[in-house]
C-alpha cells in the first residue's frame, strides 16, 4: 500500500507531468526498471570495459547483450551522486551536507510513483543522518536528511537508514530497515537479503508496472569475506576486515546481479524489463587494478578520472539493440529525465532539471543533440571524515577537463587517465576546449544556488574564509 506522503508527491508529480509532451506511440516504453547503482567502483573493475583483475561474467554478458556506454560520469563520493541521480539536479543546486539528503526535494521515487509505477528502493540510504554524535558539529546536522518513508517509494529495505551509530553491518548479519522495522539478521549477508526482497516484491506485483532503484552496498569498505570466500565457512571471520577480500566482493557483486537477472526471466518479465547498471564513484584507493594492461590506481572521492569515471550498462531485449557501445556523455543528472521520458512523458522545465535523457539511446537511436558537456560541483563537506577533501569545480568532454581556476587536462579516450596540460603549451584546440568547459562552468553556477555555494565550510561546518 503506498504510503500517504508518496501517494501525494505522486499526485503532484502526475499534476506537473500533465503539459510534458507524451512519447510518440511508436516509442516502446518499458514495463519494468530495475535501476542498480553499484557503490565503490570504476570502469577498470569490469572485463567488458578492459578490466582483468575481476570476476564479471553477469555483467559483461549483460553489455554483450545490451549497451555499454564509454562515457558515463559520477561524481567522486557516493552521497553527492546519490543526491544527484534522485533529483536530476548537480550539487550546486541542493548540496547540503555529506550523508544528507535535503527533505522536500523531489526524487524519482516520488517521480514513478505519480507516474503509476509501484516502486521499491531496496539497498543502502545513508541520507538522513551521517555524523556521529561525538563529531564536532554534528548536532547541526544529524537526522535533518530526509527518510526513507519520505522518499516517494511504496516500499523500502534500506541499510543505514536513519543514525550512523545504529547502522550495524552491511554484509554478514546484516541491519536495515524494511517499511519502518529494524531488523537484525543472523548468518545472512546483507546483498542476498536486498535481492530477496526484490524477487520478493516483483513477484508480488508482477502484473503492475514497477520501478525498482537497488543502491548496493558491495563492493564498498569494509573489505569483508562474501558466501564465496573460503574465510566465510568460519562464522568468527565473517566481519573479519582484509583488502584481499575485495576481489570476492567485487565478484559477488556480479553474482547477485546475475541471480537477479535470473529471476526476472523466471518470472517472465525479461523482455520488457529494462535493467541499468551504474556506480556511484570510482574504486577505493585502497585498491589498484589493471584495465587493458594499464595500472589504474582506485580514486574513489577525488575529483579525477578514476574517481569520476564510471560503468554504465542498459539491457531491455524488447527495446534495446544489442553489442552496443555508446559514445555520448552521461552523468548521475541525467537519470531522472530519462526515467521520466522511458515512462512516457517529458520533464517540466519549471523543474529546472540540469539532466538530459538518455532514453533514445537506450532504443539504440542517435540523439539529435547529445550532451557536449558534464559539470562537477564537488564539496563533500560538512560530514565526519571528510577534512582531507576540498571543493572542486569543473567541466569536461571527450578529450579536455577544465577546472574553475583555469586548470585544463587532457583525457585518455579509454582509460580513467587524465593529464595536465601547461598552459604555455597550449595548442590552438586546448585554448578552445578551455572558451568551450569556461563558458559550461560560468553557466552552471547561475541560480538556483544552494547556500553552500557561496558559503565554504570545513568538515566541521565552519565558515572557511579563502
């Protein structure tokens, strides 16, 4: 039963979804979303992007048989995407602080919900509360996010859904909050509970249309042993903390994703069913991988390459073709929109989105005028951990990054690399690509504007004079 909150953002959202355009009939729309945002890992981690160090057979036969796009963004650290992929919107707009989702923004729960789909967001939250009470500041801050039950979804599974202290494990014995219940699991992993509850709940309405977002916790820190892990047969070493582990994780990742594949064609709903699989920033520095027998190092909340540059992978036998790998740019902005049109509908401009579909492409049509452009505004802070990050401001294309004091890299066309580029050798085309990513800058920093902006703060939430 949809709560009250989200059947009144969705009569909302029906009521300003009433002047968008509706798609042309010929526009086949999916039935089924499955939207899976993984969380800690780059395009190096996978082998249908080059990567070898890592089990991904799931995932790549999901490319193989659908699209791989080349060119997909994120920002560094997980809650700047997971507010921005929620909302449409580039952190500019709404940032906050880290851990913080800001209540009474609209997010595409409330979005497909008011579009008729029931919805489920299953996975990890942390965007209510984030500071521990012992952080300097923290008082300002915690618990000020917004809920689950807020969200707009009609149901939820969620780890680390309401304080940091009362988050428990992510993976063995596993603590989430399911429809306003805390449970606490024994000899379970956190992953195979998430993709219970989603077969679960597809099965439970297979005759409606639905919307699932699965933000999973794998193959985040902490480094723990999964089901495949010989270490796991040992119950004392199923929280045992060792980077070795992480190829496991990034392994059982795949498998989970597989086994969710697996039975959405067992319930039948395959072929109209689109999955998307994204992550929220790049691989944990603690990590060094290889991709086309090129060492890249994990930069996972660092506002370069391999912190930013991301996998993303659609399959929807019915609509899209397969073997495609796609060019055009895509960030976390984007999914909104895209969400919107694939349900039927274009986004209001009084919403002031800064995304743009990507629909078309997942038809495997050529959009008329993709993005040329991603803008980052990057300022982790306020939040616990966070006083060895800075704020970053820049734009990027295909071949050149600029950052807001005048900073231009060249970027490798395939691999998460990037390099700076003196501004005394500059050639005729760096000095264009820096008027073009200038100009992109200056217009993304026009209003709407969240206070943030113009007020810089340490970790801690105190005015930085610069």
């Amino acid at each position: 039963m949809k709560s009250a909150r989200s059947c009144l953002f969705g009569f909302f959202a029906s009521l300003l979804l009433v002047s968008g355009a509706v798609a042309a009939p010929e526009k086949k729309l999916p039935r089924n979303i499955l939207l899976i945002m993984a969380d800690d890992i780059g395009v190096e981690g996978f082998g249908s992007y080059g990567g070898t160090d890592y089990a991904t057979p799931h995932l790549d036969k999901l490319a193989a048989e659908g699209i791989r796009f080349s060119h997909a963004y994120s920002q560094p650290l997980c809650t700047p995407t997971r507010v921005q992929i929620m909302t449409g919107k580039y952190n500019q707009r709404n940032w906050e602080a880290f851990g913080i989702m800001p209540q009474g923004e609209r997010t595409f729960g409330h979005v497909m919900s008011g579009l008729g789909y029931t919805t489920l967001i299953a996975g990890k939250w942390q965007l209510t509360s984030y500071d521990p009470p012992e952080f300097p500041g923290a008082a300002q801050r915690r618990g000020t996010g917004m809920h689950p039950r807020d969200a707009g979804f009609d149901e939820y599974m969620l780890f680390h859904s309401e304080h940091t202290e009362d988050k428990g494990s992510r993976y063995a014995n596993p603590t989430y909050l399911r429809n306003d219940e805390l449970i606490t699991e024994e000899g379970t992993y956190g992953e195979d509970s998430s993709a219970d509850y989603i077969l679960d709940f597809m099965t439970r309405h297979q005759d409606e249309p639905m919307f699932v977002y699965y933000p999973m916790a794998l193959p985040h820190w902490p480094a723990n042993p999964t089901p495949h892990s010989d270490a796991w047969a040992d119950p004392s070493r199923r929280l045992e903390n060792d980077q070795a582990f992480f190829p496991d994780m990034v392994e059982y990742m795949d498998t989970v994703i597989g086994r969710l594949i697996a039975g959405v064609e067992k319930l039948g709903l395959r072929d109209d069913t689109l999955i998307i699989f994204y992550s929220d920033n790049g691989t944990d520095k603690k990590n060094t991988s290889h991709m086309n027998g090129v060492e890249i190092p994990g930069m996972k909340s660092y506002p370069v390459q391999a912190g930013v540059r991301v996998p993303l992978i659609a399959s929807w036998p019915h609509g899209s073709p397969q073997g495609v790998v796609n060019r055009d740019l895509v960030d976390a902005s984007d999914f909104l929109p895209t969400l919107i049109e694939l349900a039927g509908h274009d986004a209001p401009t009084r919403w002031q989105l800064d995304g743009q579909s990507f629909a078309r492409q997942l038809r495997g049509q050529k959009h008329a005028s993709p993005r040329e452009s991603v803008f980052v505004w990057y300022d982790p802070r306020p939040g616990d951990d966070k006083a060895h990050l800075d704020r970053a401001v820049f734009a990027l294309d295909y071949t050149h990054k600029l950052y807001d004091d005048g900073r231009l890299f060249a970027i490798d066309d395939l691999l998460p690399i990037e390099i700076e580029i003196p501004a005394a050798k500059f050639t005729a085309v760096d000095r264009a690509a820096h008027a073009k990513l200038s100009a992109v800058i200056e217009n993304m920093m026009q209003p709407p504007l969240s206070p943030r902006v113009a007020q810089e703060v340490d970790a801690y939430g105190n005015p930085i004079s610069r």
